[in-house]
C-alpha cells in the first residue's frame, strides 16, 4: 500500500517500510479495554470500549501517550481479530466502540466494520485528517471525537510537527459534522451521534486556546456540536522549557470564561485536578 491516509502523504509503500506514523501494513493495537475517563457522554458507568492504536500522524512533544504513538509500543493482529475485539468490549458492557489514534489504519478499521456494531463507533482522534481519507468513513462512524489543539502555525510547527495542522483540523471537522449532524443524546445521557471538539489547553496559550473558541463559535450553533475545554496537561520529560509545567488556575479560569461569554455553553470543562498521570492508562497488550 502506498500510503496517503494522512495530510503528510509521504507515500511509503507499508508492505515494506514504515512512513511518519510509524506503522506498516498490519493493525497495532496497544490496549484494548473498558475507559471511564472520557466525557461523561461517551463513557458512562459503564465505560467506553477503548481501542488503542499503535503509530500516530502528529509528532506532538507532549503526547502522553507516547509509548504507543512515537515508540510503536503495540501487536500486530489480524482483522478477524480486531473484529473480536471490537465485539468482545461490547459484551462487557461498552457503551460504544472508541478507536484511538486510528488514522493510519483506516481502510483495515473500516473493513472490520463491514458488518454494523450495536453499538456507535466513535472515531478519536487528533484531528489531523485529509479530507479524502475521513470520507470513506461516512456512514460506518456516529461519533466524531476531534481535538483542535492549535490555531496557532507556529504553535503546531513546534509542538506538533505540523504546520498545517489548523488548516486540516478544521476543514476535517467541519467534514466530520456534514457526516454526521447535530449531535444526539440517549436518554440515558449518551451520546449516540454527533461531534465532541475537544481543546486541552496548553501553559502559556491562553491566546491560541481564545482563538480556537472564536473559531467552533464562529462555524456552530447551539444544538450543533459539543465542546470540551480540557485541563489535564501533564508534561512530560523533555519537553520546552516554556510548557514544562501544568496550567495554572488563573490560565484555565480565564478561559472557560472566555468559553462561556462566546456561547459555548454545551459541553464540558474538566476539573483542574485532572491533570494527572493517572488518566493515562497501562499500555500493556490488556485486551489484544
């Protein structure tokens, strides 16, 4: 496969090499695993069917995950086996199937899902997505789950490793939305389709989080889509001088308000004290 999944397109053929992201032409899969730590609407009491895929299209220097996304931590498996996976979380009780960082294997995800879950899929991502790839998804994703972490060029050149990251973060959101509309709740409090915009605000970028509220404020409406404002930040070694550190009250104060007073009012706003290492969970195959 020659492979232009992701805006980088650097054309690796995955049977023999492996391109940016790290993977080649077999599914990886880290952890797969009931998840309590996502919005409210996605894991419920019963938690969230949480796949987690080896490789990653961003280069971010905080990634908290980077075990799996920069370091390849994962196995290889089959999609039979992937699809066993997917129905062995539901029999647990999984209130959806969640697919982490799933991007770079999108053809062999979406043929695992040839047949339809009981379930919603949701499709979590960093939200660094071509167009042309997020499109074979139609109809076999109901929920959309994107982060817009930057408007910011420089920003996402530093920290991310790509510059383009806003341009394709956006146009893909609003792609995902086209896809699958307002969002819509159970009557139990979850989410069965829609799209949840999440931002985690970095130390010092009070202005580039402002300007990624004025942006989802701009193109949506109330009843439209979801925004969660998040707080849990946690540095890692090595990375910049500037965000090594946490957010500061006053930092993650400001900004939801800044969130409210723009009519982002649906959603959700983590508490401060979830900055903390523990919402990141073991990778050790659990699952796979």
């Amino acid at each position: 496969m020659i492979c232009t999944l992701c805006p980088r397109r650097c054309g690796v053929d995955r049977a023999k090499a492996v391109g940016f992201c790290g993977v080649g032409e077999e599914v990886k899969v880290a952890r797969a695993a009931l998840h309590y730590w996502e919005e409210p609407c996605i894991s419920g009491a019963e938690g969230s069917g949480t796949v987690f895929f080896s490789g990653c299209t961003l280069g971010c220097v905080f990634c908290q995950n980077h075990e799996i996304s920069a370091k390849g931590f994962g196995k290889e498996i089959p999609l039979s086996r992937l699809r066993e996976i997917f129905e062995e979380l539901i029999a647990a009780g999984a209130n959806n199937i969640n697919l982490v960082s799933p991007t770079q294997f999108t053809p062999w995800i979406l043929k695992a899902l040839e047949q339809p879950l009981s379930v919603p899929v949701v499709w979590n991502t960093g939200g660094y997505e071509r167009l042309e790839t997020l499109r074979m998804a139609e109809g076999k994703v109901q929920i959309y789950l994107p982060d817009l972490k930057y408007v910011s060029t420089e920003m996402s050149k530093k920290y991310s490793g790509a510059a383009d990251y806003f341009e394709m973060a956006s146009q893909g959101i609003l792609e995902m939305y086209r896809q699958v509309g307002p969002y819509q709740m159970g009557e139990n409090g979850l989410l069965k389709r829609g799209v949840v915009i999440r931002h985690m605000m970095l130390p010092g970028g009070l202005a580039d989080t402002k300007r990624v509220i004025d942006w989802v404020a701009e193109h949506f409406q109330q009843g439209q889509i979801l925004f969660s404002l998040m707080s849990q930040y946690t540095p890692i070694e090595g990375v910049p001088k500037e965000i090594a550190r946490r957010v500061t009250k006053a930092e993650y104060r400001a900004a939801g308000v800044y969130m409210e007073n723009c009519g982002l009012t649906e959603g959700f706003q983590q508490e401060r004290c979830a900055a903390k290492e523990e919402y990141t969970p073991p990778f050790d195959l659990t699952g796979v």
